[in-house]
C-alpha cells in the first residue's frame, strides 16, 4: 500500500497521467487494493496533499486542477472493477441514489468515487453532478424519484446553499427522500448535517454500505 501511494504521488508530481492510470489498474487487476481502499487511502490523500506542496495561490490551483483531472480519469477508468467489485458482493437493493452538488460547488471527485461505492454497495446510481441548471435537476428527481439524495460539498461557505438545496427539494416532492450528506465542510461539526436538513452524514466512503443500518444515523 505505501508503495503504490508513493508511486501514484510521484506520477501526480510529474502530471504523468498514464502511469498514474496504469499504476491503479494494475494495482486492481491484481487485487493488491479494491476500489475503496483505492480511492479513500490512495487517491485522495495524494490529491490532498498539494494544499501542503505548493504555498504560491496561483501554482496551487493549476497542480490541483492538474492533479484531479488524472484522478478523475482512474476513476472513471476503473468503472469495470466496481462492476466486479459488484457482482462479487451479490448485494442487490435496488434503491436508486441520486448525487448532486448544490449551487457553488465546483469539486465533483468525492461525489464521482461515492457514486462508484454506492454501485458496488448494490445501488442503482444516478450521477447529475455540478453545475447542472436546477430546473433539470428537479425534472430528474421528479423522473427518477430516487430513494435517496447524495449531496457532497468541501467549502463551508457552501452549506447555505446546500441548506437551500434541501429545503426547496423537500418542498417540491413529499414523498420522504432522504437526504445523505458528505464532505470535508461537515468534518468539523458532526451535527451540522441535521441542521441543514440531512438525514445521513458519511464521513467515509466505507460508511456507504451501513446505510440503511441503525449506525448509519449517527
């Protein structure tokens, strides 16, 4: 494990997206990691770690940008081993998830790596993402009435918005979604999540497969 993050680190410093791609696909086939230690040990302490590389704002930015858009790609490259990852489990629910962003919500790779957990975890997975007109996001939910919404932010400024998010859902539609709430602005209040309307706060991608539990509802 501490090899494969010191490799995929190396690849990231260097914008070497094709061994970074490489590296998590072989690490996959291999079975060396499955897709959520990938994801929540490899991946996202390498993206996170920029923030300590680069002091200048400006340098800062375009690495980050560089950085997730090679993250996003093993993400999305990995797709065929979440489907094995899957069918392996043999968990089937059939609850559909819905994951939006609420208005101002630019970072979308905590979201992508939760929809994946949530497929493996036997969900039916609908990924509208950021940025998407709210008028279509409500013609979405009221097409696919999902059991559940997943709303992820990582700027806590952002939780006005995601408060405004739930509320006009809630008002549009009665019929008891429930509402899943992630991300690095919850860390620091494990109760802000209720505040703001949430029923479900997941603070690690793991917690996605006790959902539904009692322990879920912490």
């Amino acid at each position: 494990m501490d090899k494969l993050y010191e490799k995929m680190l190396l690849a990231l410093q260097n914008h070497d997206k094709e061994t970074a791609v490489k590296l998590a696909m072989s690490a996959l086939e291999d079975e060396l990691v499955d897709i959520v230690t990938l994801y929540e040990d490899v991946l996202t302490p390498v993206l996170n770690s920029v923030v300590e590389e680069f002091r200048d704002e400006d340098t800062l930015i375009w690495q980050e940008h560089t950085r997730s858009e090679i993250v996003i790609s093993i993400i999305e490259n990995s797709y065929t081993y979440v489907l094995k990852e899957r069918d392996k489990l043999g968990i089937i629910n059939g609850e559909e998830v819905m994951l939006i962003s609420p208005k101002y919500e630019d970072h979308i790779i905590g979201s992508k790596m939760a929809a994946n957990i949530f497929t493996i975890a036997g969900y039916k997975t609908i990924f509208i993402g950021a940025n998407a007109p709210w008028n279509a996001a409500l013609k979405a939910i009221e097409n696919k009435k999902p059991k559940y919404i997943s709303l992820s932010f990582s700027n806590f400024y952002n939780t006005v918005a995601a408060r405004k998010t739930i509320a006009s859902i809630k008002e549009e539609f009665d019929y008891g979604i429930k509402f899943i709430l992630a991300g690095y602005a919850l860390r620091n209040d494990k109760n802000l999540y209720k505040e703001i309307g949430g029923d479900i706060y997941i603070e690690s991608l793991r917690d996605i497969f006790s959902i539904g539990k009692d322990v879920s509802n912490k």
